[in-house]
C-alpha cells in the first residue's frame, strides 16, 4: 500500500502538480495518460515521474498509461487530500484576506474555519464567509475546537509571539507567510512560504535568461 512505502521529501513536493494536472484530465474526460505525458505537461523527465509514481502506490500499464481517476486518489491519500483538516488563520491583512477568501484549499485537505486578527475594527465581520475573531480568543478556540494546522500571515515582528501561542494551544503543523525563521519544539511541523526570497529567485533567473538571449 501507498502509506508503507518511503517517499522522498523532494517526491512529496512534486506530486501536488502531478494532482493538479490529473484533475485537469479528469474535467476533460481522459480516463488515463501516459508517464510521458504527465513529464511534459509538468516539466519533469519521463524517468522521475515513474519514479514518483511508482513511491505512491499503482503503476502504469504498457500501450494504456495510468488510470487518472485511481491515480488522483492514490496521490490525494498520501497527501492527505481525502482528510479535511481544519486551520486557523492569524493576520488578517491583505494577503490574509485573499487566503481566507480562496475557495479551492478544501480539494487538498485544508479548510480555514476561522481568522484572528489583533485589531478590534476587524472583530465580527466575516471574509470569505469565515469569521474574524479577537486574537485574544485564539487560545479557547483551538482548544475547543482541536484544530491542529495553524497559518501565520501577521508582520515578521509578530510572528514567533504567534507561533508560540499556536504551540500552547495544540497546534501541530505550522503554515508559515511571515518573512522568518521560526523556532519550534521539534515535533511541531512548519511549511515556510517566503514570498520575498520566491520573487528574489524568479527576478535573478529571468534576469540570466535575458542575458543569455542577448535581451537588455
């Protein structure tokens, strides 16, 4: 079965693609693909989406493919996509507000049921249809509640505080916007999203494009 077999981190971090891609095929009623196509369509080589696939669960079959649809749920249970997971959400600015508004986190797992924000003009209005609550109230909440993923989108300066009071409060997994490094016990997970240093690689490596093509 998937669940007993070792999959790699860097695996892990590509099959969300292969998921996004094989729901595509499925919209457009393609009932299997090709390992080939699959490296095309996601820029990898035929070699290492095998590979993935193979670390996941069922295989291709020779002249047909892979089945999309058993291959879609075979990568949403490894990834934890059949399991809705519900998060919390602290810092409801811009960039907390679209996460809150976006309405495609529950086909991978994750549902927000709740923003906490420090500014009390932000107390009882609702984004996305989820609540914005007094940070004060975070603690009872997550306690009441079980929530176990914690999304931090507060200023740099705030955001170990935060983290910190997640931890107290039972929160297991960390989903980190804030422009650092933080420090937690070592069985607490945190996934860190740096926005800065992402733009910082995308803007150095079109610049060597340009270069390479003779652009100005």
């Amino acid at each position: 079965m998937a669940e007993e077999k070792r999959i790699t981190y860097q695996t892990i971090r590509r099959l969300p693609g292969y998921y996004t891609l094989l729901k595509r095929l499925e919209e457009e009623g393609q009932p299997t693909v090709s390992a080939k196509a699959i490296a095309t369509l996601t820029s990898q080589t035929e070699i290492q989406v095998r590979k993935d696939l193979a670390s996941v669960g069922r295989g291709g079959k020779p002249r047909t493919g892979f089945q999309v649809r058993a291959l879609i749920a075979d990568i949403g249970s490894v990834l934890g996509y059949d399991n809705i997971n519900d998060a919390v959400l602290v810092g409801v600015g811009h960039l907390g507000r679209a996460l809150l508004c976006y309405q495609g986190f529950e086909e991978y797992g994750l549902n927000i049921v709740a923003g906490f924000d420090a500014d009390p003009d932000l107390s009882g209005i609702r984004v996305g249809g989820k609540p914005v609550l007094p940070l004060e109230k975070l603690d009872s909440f997550c306690r009441r509640t079980s929530t176990h993923i914690g999304i931090i989108t507060v200023p740099g300066c705030h955001a170990q505080s935060v983290c910190d009071r997640m931890v107290q409060n039972g929160i297991l997994a960390i989903w980190n916007f804030a422009p650092v490094h933080l420090e937690v016990p070592g069985d607490i997970l945190v996934e860190h999203e740096n926005i800065a240093a992402s733009l910082s690689l995308l803007s150095q490596n079109l610049a060597r494009k340009m270069r390479e093509e003779g652009q100005p």
